[in-house]
C-alpha cells in the first residue's frame, strides 16, 4: 500500500471512531440516569421551569433528533453555549486550551528527561541493582497519586521554603499574540515576565511529569534491552567502539522509534493527569474548566469539554499512525 | 562489554526470575497489611469510624501529630490515624466492584470476538479501540458527574474504561490460542463454540486476566481517589475515605497542617503498589522474554 493510500484507509477508520465516541458522550450526557434538567433546577422546581429549561438546551425534542443536532453541530464546530457565562463553549475552550498545552507539553520534556536516562542505566545495569532500583523507581511513581504529590510539593516548596509559587499561573503578557502566553512573553521580548511565568511552571509540569516519567523510563530499558542483543550493536562492539557511541549512536537511535509513537499514545494518559494537575494547582487549563463546570452544574459546557477531549484524542492517534507509517513502511503492509 | 549483549548465565536467570517472584510476594504482603489495618480497625483504635470518640465528641481541630493522636486531627476535629484505618473501605470496595464489572463484561467480548472473527470482531475492535483510546480518568468523570457518585455507580464509571483493556489482553491471546493443535481436537470431536470457547480456551487466559485484575485493582484506587478530589466522592464527610481526606486536606496547605493529607495519601500509595506488584511481577513471571 502507498502512503497515499495508507492515509485514505486510516482517515476512513477515524470517521465511525469520531461518531462512536461522540455516541459515547451523548449516551453519557443524556440517556443515563440523571437528568440533567433535575440536576440543573433540583427537587423543587415546578413543571414550567423544566419546560423553559428543556426548550433552552434543546432537551424537547424527539431524542433522534436531539442526536442529529449534536453530532452536526459538532461537526461545524459548534458546541453550544454555556449556561454560566451564555458565551459560545468553543470559545470558551480555546481560552483554556492553550494553557493546558503548556503545561503538558512541558510535563512531557520532564517526562522524557528523566525516563530516558533512566531507561538507558537500568538496560546497561540489566538485572544488576541500578536496574532494580530503576525499576522499583518507576513502579512506585506510577502510583503516586498525582495531586497527592503535587500538594506535598507545594507544602515543601511553596509554603515551607517558598522557593516556587504555590499555584496558579503568573502574570500574563501584555499582549496575546499565538496564545500560547509562554511565546508570546518571548515574543514581545518580555524576559522578565517569561522566567517569572517559568516559576511557575515548574512545579505542575514536574508533578505531572515525573508521574508518566516510569512508562517512559521502562519502554526505554525495554527497548535498550532488545536493541543492545541485535547483530549491528555486536559488531559495533567487536569492532571496538566506545560504548558511548554503541550505546547512543547504535541502540538508543533504533529504540527511540517506538518511543515516538508512545510519546503520542501517552497523550490520553497526559490530558486525564493534567485535569488532576491542574485542579492541584489551579492552573486555568481545560481540567480546572471542565471540573469548575461539573460544580456549577454546567451540563453544556461538561458536554462540549469532553467533546473537545475526545476530538484530541482521535486527531493526536490519527498523526501518530500516519507518522508511524511514514517512519516504518512495514505497517502499511 | 556489557553484559547485556553476551548470553547471560544461568545465575543471573534465576536472579531476575527471583525479582519477579519477590515482586509478587511484596505486593501480597502489602495488601495482607492493608487489608488487615481495615478489618482489625475496631481492635486497632477506640475511636468511632468517623474518627470521632467514642463518645461520638469531636476532638480538638488541627492537631499535629502527637502521643493522643499519632497521625493528628482533622479540620473538624476527627482522629486521622483512626480515619487512615476505615479509610480503606470505600476505595476497595469500589476497585473491587468496578474491576468484577469490567471483568463479566471484558472477557467474554474478548473471548468471542476474537474466536468467532469475521465482521463481529471487527465492530467490537473498533468499539474496544475508540474507548481504549479515550483518557480514561475523564471518562470517569463525566460519568459520575453524570450519574452522580456512589459505590456502585463510581465502580460502574471506572469499570468502563477497563473492559477494553480485558477484551483486548484476552482478544490477542485467543487469536494465538484457537490455532493449538489441542483447540483443533475439541472440534473435531464435535464440541459447541460456546463449550470450545469456555472450556478450552478461557482457562489458557487466566494468567493473563490475572495481570489485568490486579493492575486494575491499582488503577480503580487511583481513580477513585482522582474522583473524591475533584468533589465527587463517593462517600461525603464525616464517612472516611482516603482520597476524600487529601481532598479535604487541600484547603489548609497554606497553614502548613501537612498531616492530613500525608497520612490518607500514604496508605493510597501503599495499597496502589501492592496490586501493582502483583501485576508486574505476574506479567514477568508469563514472559519471561525481557528475563533470559
């Protein structure tokens, strides 16, 4: 199979994955148990008030058609408007989106940071103590709860040495240029305002990073482990190189193949740890927007958040494959 | 050079298969540990369930850890150490209940969709893979968001996000096994699908489902804790439960009361490492590949 072709069948499968997890959300938001419109007016609101409620969300029509509605809509970009603020949830989510992918993105270098060195000593130690050490390391940050260690940062850091800020963003820029506010406080050349906002970054994306650091860390020992046992590292070692060279020029090159398409199948796990990351440290991403929203009983705006999750998601599979594809030409076979 | 790339020694072998071995054994002291901190719990303190004395009086709030109170009081005024103790019912319950759903469901998909083939096997792939692909934890949450939070329905919202992963674990294994010679034979004597794919089959993915099981028990914990922190809980003050109290201990980070998050966040940790031990030490145990 071309590559051409290759994208024309994956694109295809990503449709029926789009609509049945959409599916999903719709049975979750509307046929399960709980209403939204009791949850909404509580046990004392009179038969009109649900009328009114039901007609503004769009809740008295046929089921069907409310379907129909929802999965056009969401096609068109359209996620209706949030009961709280009345403003357009899309819009709403991409001022919140930004943030989060400042955070993760930064959680992700942690990660990677840190997991890979690792990965590499343990598979060079294999069996020995480094390894175990490694591996015990790994298995016990897996599972840390993530805002119980973001907390216990913040006493350490925050409350008792006040080395780092406790929570929250920073200053913004003064001028939004990417909304990415990172760059843009490089892009108007405000380095003052970039290390303080770095400040801050620290401590969340190291929580958030050193808790998905172990998958990266064992993939890379894994792999280092397979790569380091294939005839091309023997004959590098029997031709009398350096083990530096071996281990990084010959076997960390090949291992980190895989890596890149975990790196991508991580994402799901990195959003779910950053809605907890962020709510740890009120960081105003999607997480602290979609858990404020479930408080404030904005069903709407819940709907339309972990749409926008689910879209994520299918998009960010959809390049891996394709990349993976482009990198390996047996998987179009 | 390394020992990596020469063939390792049969010491060694043992050595590494001995990890694996321990690992299991860890985790099932861990849990034994666990599990008997909340079923002695009346024995191990005088305090009430909730923390409160016996008398049901509230001690006084915001102790530090000291000789009445080893782990501290709470913001109301609960004894922690005795809240740590209870604390552990409610999120294994729940990681029990959730893990059994998923389970019942999970197997039984994976075991036909991956014997039967066919056009089947590819919906229900499809299906397993768009929700094995969804973050999980925010699945969770709109669920219970949705259905409101109680054991069983926080149980039945994590169990979703885990039936995938046993449809798929038992799928792939089925595919190998239905092609054994043995597989062969039970059809060839007549024996219904139904019989060749629980009788013969399904006892094959045991130790496979077993890794699942624990690794799930590890994840519903977490999750569970995930859920009481981002206020839905399943059980509301006074009850204890260990996620509820770190989330309660959030708002009084600031004065530095650092015990009343520390202890319930402990014993998450503890009991999460416990099944996860098991789960990895089983999965090197079956393959034994990364050993050799």
């Amino acid at each position: 199979m071309t590559l051409k072709a290759y994208i024309i069948t994956r694109s295809l499968l990503a449709l029926p994955m789009t609509i049945f997890l959409l599916s999903v959300v719709f049975i979750i938001v509307r046929i399960l148990p709980g209403n939204p419109i009791d949850l909404i007016l509580g046990p004392h609101a009179t038969p009109e008030m649900k009328t009114i409620l039901a007609q503004r969300l769009g809740l008295d029509i046929p089921i069907y058609l409310q379907y129909l509605h929802y999965i056009a809509g969401v096609f068109q970009g359209n996620l209706g408007k949030s009961m709280h603020t009345g403003i357009p949830i899309s819009q709403e989510i991409l001022q919140y989106f930004p943030n989060t992918v400042v955070l993760a993105v930064a959680a992700m270098f942690v990660a990677l940071a840190i997991g890979i060195p690792l990965g590499v000593l343990a598979s060079q130690r294999f069996s020995k103590t480094e390894d175990i050490i490694v591996r015990l390391f790994g298995a016990t940050v897996y599972v840390i709860p993530v805002f119980w260690l973001g907390m216990i940062l913040q006493l350490v850091f925050g409350v008792y040495l006040r080395i780092f800020p406790v929570a929250g963003i920073g200053p913004l820029p003064s001028k939004s240029l990417t909304g990415l506010y990172i760059l843009d406080f490089l892009l108007v050349g405000d380095l003052q305002g970039f290390a303080k906002s770095i400040s801050y970054l620290v401590m969340p994306a190291f929580t958030l990073g050193l808790i998905i650091s172990g998958v990266f860390m064992r993939l890379t020992r894994t792999y280092m482990v397979e790569t380091m046992r294939q005839d091309y590292t023997v004959a590098a070692v029997s031709r009398g190189l350096r083990k530096q060279t071996i281990i990084y020029k010959y076997a960390l090159r090949n291992a980190l193949l895989p890596l890149v398409t975990m790196i991508g199948l991580e994402i799901a796990g990195l959003l779910a740890g950053a809605v907890l990351t962020e709510v740890t440290f009120s960081w105003p991403g999607l997480g602290t927007y979609l858990v404020s929203r479930i408080g404030l009983r904005d069903y709407p705006a819940v709907q339309g958040c972990i749409v926008f999750f689910a879209v994520i998601v299918i998009v960010v599979s959809f390049i891996v494959d394709l990349t993976y594809a482009y990198l390996d030409p047996r998987v179009r076979l | 050079m390394t020992t990596s790339i020469r063939k390792i020694p049969a010491i060694k072998r043992f050595l590494v298969g001995d990890v694996a071995k321990r690992m299991v054994a860890t985790g099932i002291v861990i849990l034994a540990f666990i599990i008997g901190l909340n079923v002695l719990a009346p024995y191990l303190t005088p305090n009430k369930p909730t923390g409160a004395r016996a008398d049901g009086q509230l001690f006084r709030p915001f102790q530090e850890p000291s000789k009445d109170h080893i782990m501290g009081t709470n913001d109301i005024g609960l004894d922690i150490y005795t809240r740590v103790l209870y604390g552990g019912r409610v999120p294994l319950l729940v990681a029990t209940f959730s893990t059994l759903f998923a389970l019942l469901l999970g197997v039984p998909l994976g075991l036909l969709s991956g014997y039967l083939g066919g056009f089947l096997d590819k919906l229900i792939s499809l299906i397993m893979d768009s929700l094995f692909a969804f973050p999980g934890l925010i699945l969770a949450i709109a669920i219970t968001a949705m259905i409101g939070p109680s054991i069983l329905n926080t149980a039945a919202a994590i169990a979703v996000i885990y039936v995938p992963v046993f449809f798929r674990v038992v799928r792939s294994q089925v595919l190998s096994i239905k092609e054994l010679l043995y597989v062969e034979a039970a059809k060839s004597i007549g024996e219904s699908t139904l019989s060749i794919v629980f009788r013969y089959i399904l006892p094959n993915t045991i130790p496979g489902i077993l890794v699942i099981l624990s690794m799930g028990f590890a994840d519903a914990i977490l999750i569970e804790a995930g859920l009481s922190f981002i206020g839905l809980s399943t059980v509301v003050p006074p009850d204890a439960s260990w996620g509820l109290d770190v989330a309660i201990g959030r708002n009084y980070l600031l004065s530095g009361s650092w015990w009343i998050i520390t202890f319930p966040g402990i014993m998450l940790i503890f009991a999460t490492l416990g099944f996860s031990l098991i789960s990895e030490g089983l999965n090197d145990l079956m393959n034994p590949k990364l050993s050799e």
